[in-house]
C-alpha cells in the first residue's frame, strides 16, 4: 500500500472521455451546429457516434491502445467523432494537413507509421497520389451519404468503449506548421489538454461557458482547432463548424447563431473586413475576439473596434500550450484595448513565463528584448524521434524556449518582438524582419507585409521587403523606404522593396519566409 508516485500516471476512467461525461451530466444540450449539412448534436448523439467508431477501430481494426490514425480532412463532424473515439480508447490521433503537397506528408506518414489512414473524399486524389507505408492496414472515406465511413463505421452497434487512461497518455500526434524543411512532430499528451483547457476556463478566455457559443475559424490539422473546441465540450458550450474558413459564411454565422467569442489570424480578419456582408453584421452578441498565430496590426482590429467589439491578441506555441498568454479585454475601456493592442498581455493562470537572454540565459529587466520562454503542466513531451531537437527548445528545468522576442513594459505588458531565427546580419548589425513589417505597416497605403533577409555582396545580408497594398492606393519603392526612414535606424530599411497581390502564409497564417525567400532570391544585389 501507499501513495502512488505520481498521479499523472495514474489511469482514470473520466482522462479522454470528453463526450461521455458531457453526454452523462447534459445529455441533451447542443453541442455541434454543422451549417454545410443542417445539423445539430447534442452530447448524448456525440457520446453515441464515438462508442460507434471506437468499437469499430477496436472490433473491426484491431486497433489498440497506443496504435495510430491519420485524417486528411477539413472540419467535420466525422474529425469530431474520431477525436472523441481516440480519446475513449487510448488511440492515438494523428491529423494531417491537406495544404500540404504530397512529398511532405509522405514524409510525415512515413514517420508517424499510423495503422490507419481516414479522409474526407473531397482530397480523394490527394489521398490516392499518396505512398503509405506499409503500417497502414486500413484507409476509408468519408463524407458523402454513402461512404465506407456511413455504411460501415456509423452502423456498427454503439457499445460502451472507454478505457481508463493516465493524464501522461499520448492523445495526439501534432505536426507543425511546416516553414522549415522537415515539420515537426509534437507529442501531445491527454495532460497537456486537460491542463490548456483549464488555463482557458479559469483565464476566462474566449467562448468558454454554460451558453458559450465559438465559431471555429482554426483547422483541426493545427493545434489550435482542437484548442477552440475542446474547452467548450469541457464544461459544455457549443461549436459553430465551417469545413473551411470563408468570410462571408463567417459573418453570416455570427448574427444568426449569436456567436458569443472568436478567433482568427490577421488574414482571416482582413477577408471579413473585405466582405460586403461587414458593415452589415452587427456582432452583438459577440463578448470579444481573439487575435493569435501572429501579430496583428492595429489597422485590422481598427475595423471591430469601430463596431464596439474588442479584439485582443493572445499568443501560444503547439510545444509550450498551445495557448500561453493573452490580454483579456474584461475591465478595460475600449481606449485602453487601443492602447495596449499591440501586447499579448499576461501570462495565462497556470503558465509561468520569463524572458532571458538568448546566450547567457539570464532573465531581463523591464523593456529589454530577450527570448520568450514558458512553464506549465500543458507542455508536450517533446518531439516524436528527434531527442536533439528536443533537448534544444526544453530544458531540464522544464522551461520550454519558444524561440520568440519578446520584451516587458513597467506595468508587465509583453510584447513580441520578432523570431529570434529569423534574424539578420546586416554589416555587422542585427535585424529582425518582423520590426522592418511593424515600420511599414504604418504607412496609410500599406495593407500587410512581409520581410526577410537576403545575401547582399556589400553588407552580407539586407532586407527585402514584399508589399500588399490596400484597395486602389499608390505608393512607389522610394517612398516606402523614406517613410521607412522615419520609423527605424537606416541600416534596418529594406533595400529591395517589392509589390504582390498577396503574401505567402502558412498553414497556421503566418508569412510563409522560405517563400518569400525562394520567390524573390533572384533580387539582384
């Protein structure tokens, strides 16, 4: 007898089981609106379509604890479904981007060695161009009325499934967002969501509540979809889907279903602020919207602020929450959301948070640039067969290292900076992209930017700046860089300055840098 050493691996009947003990304590609340099909679920037919696939991928597939599923799929009810099966019977879930092309998820599948592949058969030729390795015993469709998923998963008789689990039980396999050449793989612990979504409840963010009402505007391939809805279905709100996120279906969503909290990227808030259907969506019952993956500019929250809805920005790493920080509107004037719009805020309730200097790894004082680094019990476990990448962003101290500048006003307001990585050398002087982008996005006709460093043969390194500019306005290579002059030191403004239609951004809404880099690398310097 005695105590056990620790209850994080202590296996427990409720870790995984969102559904079924949703389903046992409101059985008949909504949990899921799904607009692309007209239908509603309660908690009660989720918890029973979950004991329907988990008994299929235990009785038919012979899956078992540990083993792995992969879905290519945008955001279904079916995704849904597996998420819930997975977390009942110890079922690893794996998503899969399908933005990526197929040389990159050839090489996640043939890392992750899952069992079984499902996708919704609107990627059909994306899934058949694939090379599966041979661990996959089982691929199958889903989506229209009369899929394999339909036919034989959903009418396999619902049984009881769960097992119990330990907190310290791998949920989920989580690639990110692909901007290097190989994504990572981020081990993602049943812990590390049970402790993010209390962060969320008790921070008091978002949707999260009894009469919560959160329009999912985030993939469940990222990280950050699965974070929308899962404290939702914790203490029993409901979820708006969209397969994928289109502003006009956006907008229309919010009024009619009384959305009361979402979040976006910057890219996303611009395709809504573009929409015709803007001016005429009132947000009323919209409590306050989050901004998060990147920075956003003022100008964009600018559009929401006009209609009395406050938008702050929040901030998170797949590794380290995924969510970390955030500046929660409750109490402040709508002045005050202004003035501090630029800030991520504080730290979230169970996070610890410091900012160090990258060499020495010592902390900073107040309004010095250093790295961003978090503590908490929503940490992942490092990364699946890469020891050395792991042993570079977490210490034995349990401290994870973002790889984000940040730095802290007087009255603990944290800003971030830039990409610690994603910093130059320019004669000798570090530059970082992300302060080049803060610069012209100032100007009046500048609608987003991105910069990065190129080789330049006098300097070393330079910076190339790609431009978007608003909706019919002008401005020419020499102007920008004068008014670049008035905000940064000279040797910062970019010495190449090109115009585009867009920018390239990743899965996660971040500008894309490889691309930048590869689109533009033939700039003469």
């Amino acid at each position: 007898m005695g105590l056990p050493k620790h209850y994080d691996e202590v296996e427990m009947s409720w870790v995984g089981d969102w559904v079924g003990q949703r389903a046992r304590i409101t059985p008949q609340r909504e949990a899921v609106y799904d607009p692309s099909r007209e239908c509603r679920y309660t908690y009660a037919k989720l918890n029973e379509r979950a004991n329907r696939v988990g008994a299929y991928l235990i009785d038919s597939l012979s899956l078992n604890k540990g083993d792995i599923v992969c879905v290519i799929s945008r955001n279904r009810v079916e995704f849904i479904d597996l998420y819930f099966a997975a977390g009942k019977t110890g079922i690893i879930l794996s998503p899969l981007s399908y933005r990526l092309a197929k040389p990159e998820l050839d090489d996640l599948l043939t890392r992750i060695q899952p069992q079984a592949l499902f996708y919704e058969d609107h990627f059909e030729k994306l899934v058949d161009s694939l090379t599966l390795p041979s661990s996959v015993r089982t691929k199958m469709a889903f989506g229209s009325g009369n899929s394999a998923y339909e036919s034989k998963v959903l009418t396999t008789p619902s049984r009881d499934v769960n097992r119990s689990l330990a907190m310290n039980d791998l949920f989920l396999y989580v690639h990110t967002g692909g901007t290097t050449a190989t994504p990572k793989i981020c081990l993602v612990t049943h812990r590390q969501m049970i402790w993010n979504s209390f962060d969320l409840i008790a921070t008091g963010s978002g949707g999260t509540g009894i009469g919560g009402k959160e329009l999912v505007t985030f993939p469940f391939f990222h990280i950050g979809g699965w974070n929308t809805v899962t404290p939702l279905f914790h203490i029993g709100g409901e979820v708006v889907l969209m397969r994928e996120f289109t502003p006009d279906l956006a907008l229309e969503l919010i009024d009619r279903e009384q959305i009361t909290h979402f979040g976006g990227v910057e890219a996303m808030f611009r395709f809504m602020i573009a929409s015709p259907k803007f001016k005429q969506t009132t947000f009323k019952s919209v409590k306050y919207i989050n901004s998060a993956g990147a920075p956003c500019s003022a100008e964009v929250m600018q559009a929401f602020w006009d209609k009395g809805i406050p938008v702050t920005q929040s901030y998170g790493l797949t590794e380290a929450g995924p969510s970390n920080f955030i500046l929660l509107p409750d109490g402040y004037s709508m002045d005050e959301i202004k003035q501090y719009s630029h800030s991520i805020g504080f730290p979230m309730f169970h996070c610890d948070a410091k900012i160090i200097d990258p060499q020495t790894r010592k902390i900073l004082g107040l309004g010095q640039t250093g790295e961003l680094c978090f503590r908490s019990p929503h940490s992942f476990e490092g990364y699946l067969n890469d020891s050395d990448r792991t042993a570079k962003i977490v210490d034995d101290e349990g401290w994870v290292h973002s790889g984000d500048l940040a730095e802290m006003d007087k009255d603990g307001y944290v800003r971030i900076v830039g990409r610690a990585d994603n910093m130059f050398i320019s004669g000798g002087e570090n530059v970082s992209p992300e302060e080049i982008e803060q610069a012209l996005i100032r100007h009046p006709a500048v609608a987003q930017v991105g910069a990065v460093g190129i080789p330049d043969g006098q300097w070393g390194q330079v910076a190339l700046a790609v431009v978007v500019l608003k909706s019919e306005a002008q401005v020419d290579e020499e102007a920008l860089k004068k008014f670049c002059r008035s905000q940064i030191a000279s040797f910062k403004v970019p010495k190449h300055i090109r115009f585009a239609e867009a920018l390239p951004l990743t899965g996660a809404g971040k500008v894309d840098r490889k691309s930048l880099k590869n689109f533009y690398k033939g700039v003469s310097t």
